[in-house]
C-alpha cells in the first residue's frame, strides 16, 4: 500500500483558495499512486480563531463544498481522503431569538472513499486550549472499512493524548491510523512521544501536519508515515508544503 501525508499550511481564512491548494495536493498524491491520502486538521482555515463568532464565516457544513471537492479528487484516483476543516452543524429543533436555527461549530475530518462517498464525518473529542474558545467536542469514535481486510481509525491531534482513544486503538487494533494535526513545535522531537502514545498498536500511522506560525503559535511540520513497530516510512521536513509519500510492505 502506498500511502501520502500531506503537509501543508492554509492561508489564513480563505477556505476558497484553500480548496484550490489542496486538489493540486491531491491530484499529486493520486498521481504518484497513493491509496490513501491524509491532509492536516483545519487544513481549510487555519487553527487558532479567537471565537466562534470569528470563524463562523469559514466554516461549512459536512456535505459542503470541501467536501464536494473532496469526493471529486478521490473518485478521480480512486483513493481514499481524509481531510480535517472546520464543521458548521445545525442543532436539530433549536432556534435562536430571530427564529434562524442554531448552529455549533466542531474541529472535524471528512473521510472519502474511493468511489467520492463520504464515509464519515469525524468531529475531535478532546480539545486543545486554542480549541476552547470556539469548538465543541465531537462524541464518537470510527473504524472505518477500507476494503482488502483494512481498516482505519481517524483521529485529531489532541485525540492521540486521550487515554480513552488509546485503549480504543489498542482493543480495535485498526490496521490505518490516519491522524489529522496541528501539531505545537514544544522544540522537542515528536517521534519519541508519539511511539509512547501508539505502544500497544500495530499499524500504519499517517500523520499529516501543517508548519509556520498562526497567531503566534508555531507549528512542527516533520509530517510522517510510520509503519509497524514504529519504523518510520518517510518524514517531512520541518517547513514547507509538501506531499510525503510511504510504501507499506505487505499491505
């Protein structure tokens, strides 16, 4: 199997241009053969946004137009997408004072099929302190089916810290770990840190991250595909868009 993690980092509110970048992103992991692509978390905004208020104008809902472009790209390839964005999500039954029903607003993934379905919509659980001032956490986890035998489990950033995530991942044992992030430069490697967190699992990790700074916050890039026993595949430099491609031995 030949998997991509794509590394790229957003213009800052433009979810338009954004969509833009990330077909030709696509379209080049499709066309070096990747079966599976993964791209960063709130790849279609940027991360830190100071209220709901702020950010409400980029985001969409799940069948939106990411994720028509999505379906449009993998169905192209025939590959799997997972791509994070920020999620607009009307609450049932509730209206506000204007009588306009009321929406909240989650850090989410799409996952796409091959054949352009969308397969799930995946909303993170456990929040990050730049998550707090606008998101609300998502309740479920997914195991995707892939086909051929494999499944996928996908997840965001913090999620990997979630004890309860873990056991999930540890007592599922997906064979795919595609993991949507915008993961903090604490000037420390990362690598280290995540082996721990996926001790106990066996499989393939897809981590795709974005660099640079947002609102004062810089990110890590060193996106990743590692394989079992955490052999890392490929690794990402620590700047710069780029589309990280991984062979998996005997997938």
């Amino acid at each position: 199997m030949r998997v991509a993690a794509i590394q790229y980092r957003p213009p800052k509110g433009q979810p338009d241009v954004a969509r833009l970048n990330i077909g030709r992103l696509l379209d080049e992991a499709g066309q070096r053969g990747a079966t599976l692509a993964v791209l960063p978390e709130m790849a279609t905004t940027g991360y830190v946004w100071s209220s709901a208020q702020e950010l409400a104008p980029h985001a969409e809902p799940a069948m939106g137009p990411t994720a028509a472009m999505l379906s449009t790209v993998a169905r192209s390839h025939g590959m799997w997408v997972v791509c994070g964005f920020a999620e607009r999500r009307r609450l049932p039954g509730q209206l506000g004072a204007s009588g306009r029903p009321l929406a909240t607003l989650h850090n989410s993934a799409l996952v796409v099929s091959p054949a352009g379905e969308i397969v799930t919509c995946y909303r993170k659980m456990l929040l990050f302190d730049a998550d707090l001032s606008w998101a609300t956490p998502g309740w479920r986890r997914s195991i995707v089916p892939m086909g051929d035998g494999l499944r996928m489990a996908p997840a965001i950033c913090m999620d990997i810290n979630d004890p309860a995530f873990v056991g999930f991942l540890r007592a599922q044992q997906p064979e795919v770990f595609s993991f949507c992030t915008n993961w903090v430069d604490e000037s420390v490697p990362v690598l280290p840190y995540w082996r721990e967190r996926l001790r106990g699992w066996s499989g393939v990790f897809v981590a795709a991250n974005t660099w640079g700074t947002d609102e004062g916050i810089t990110f890590s890039g060193r996106s990743m595909v590692m394989g079992p026993a955490g052999r890392v595949l490929a690794e990402a430099p620590y700047e710069g868009d780029c589309v990280l491609i991984g062979e998996v031995a005997g997938r």
